[in-house]
C-alpha cells in the first residue's frame, strides 16, 4: 500500500509540474486570449492515456507500477480530461454512441453547473 502511495506521489509531482510549465510557456507564447495550455495539456494527457492503455492493456503488458505511475499518477494530475476522453472513447469504440454522449453532456453540463455553483457560494460567503 505504502509503495503505491509512494508511486503516485511521484507520477503526481511529476504531471502537475508539467502542468504548470506547460502552461506558463503556453501563455508567454501564444498569450492569455485563450487557455492554449489547457488545451495543450488535455491534449497531451489524453493521449499518453491512450498510448499507455493500448500498450498496456492490448499490446505488451506494461508493469502495472508504470501504469499506476504515469496513467493514474502523472496524468491525473496534469489532466483528468484525458481519463474523461479514454471513457468516451471507449463507449465510441464499443458503438456505444448514446452512452458516449450522455458522457459528454453529462461532464461538461455538471463541470459548468459546478463552478457556477461554487462561484455563487464564494460570492454569497464573502
């Protein structure tokens, strides 16, 4: 257990930094108008995700240590949209299109509703 803790420590040390730096070089480079380096992370993150988990799971079988480490690790915390775009993808792969778009509605309408609501909160408390 405490080796797992340790794992993801690790890989999350590791993404969040890169999310920061990834970021920071994203908005000196291409300015604040849009957030480029959430994109950017949610684009690199997502597909890590899908190079590790056909590698992991359908190709070669890779030590479920590298997989805790940079699958739940690393890329939680550089994104959790690549985990978001795996699930999606998985019910897009599977034919699955009306579950895919429930997925998709379903994040994307509660993450809206979800800072409107902690934004109002904040606001009501302050």
């Amino acid at each position: 257990m405490l080796s797992k803790i340790m794992i993801l420590g690790i890989g999350g040390f590791i993404g969040s930094n890169l999310r920061y730096w990834i970021s920071l070089w994203a908005m000196v480079t291409f300015g604040n108008y849009i957030p480029f380096g959430t994109l950017i992370v949610n684009a690199i993150g997502s597909f890590i995700l899908g190079l590790l988990t056909f590698y992991g799971i359908e190709s070669i079988q890779i030590d479920p240590r590298i997989r805790l480490l940079i699958g739940t690790g690393m890329m939680g915390a550089l994104t959790t949209f690549s985990t978001f775009s795996l699930e999606t993808f998985n019910y897009l792969r599977d034919s699955d299109y009306s579950l895919a778009l429930i997925n998709i509605g379903l994040n994307v309408a509660v993450s809206l509703c979800a800072v409107w609501l902690g934004f109002m909160f904040a606001k009501a408390i302050a």
